[in-house]
C-alpha cells in the first residue's frame, strides 16, 4: 500500500527583532529643524527626565541640526 504524503506546513523563520537605536537625550545647546517648514528650535534647559523626548511640528519628528552662534 503506498504511503500518504503528508503536507508539511511551511512556518517562515522568526523574525529578529529590530535592533535598538541608541537614542541621545536633547542636550544644551543642541538644535532642531523642521524639515518641512524650516521651523528652528535650541535646547536651552536639559529637562532630566528618564523619558527620550520627541520635538514634532508638521506632524512629523524635527531632525537634530547643529546651533550656530551669531
């Protein structure tokens, strides 16, 4: 009697999680640009809090761009 081929049920591999960014809290002195709307902003005070603070305007987060001194 001939064997009866079993499907085997195809599992893809886990996934690995997403490697963590190391995320670098706003320090005094740093600046940041609205990529959008040119809006600019200067961390004057450092805040302490355990939590990484997000700078939004246009609904989207501000990229971190060097402070120039006038």
């Amino acid at each position: 009697m001939p064997e009866k081929k079993v499907a085997k049920k195809i599992t893809g591999k886990k996934a690995k999680p997403a490697p963590k960014k190391k995320v670098s809290k706003p320090q005094k002195g740093q600046g940041y640009e609205c990529s959008l709307c040119g809006y600019r902003i200067i961390v004057d005070e450092v805040c302490g809090c355990a939590t990484e603070h997000v700078f939004l305007c246009c609904g989207k987060p501000m990229k971190r761009k060097r402070a120039t001194k006038k």
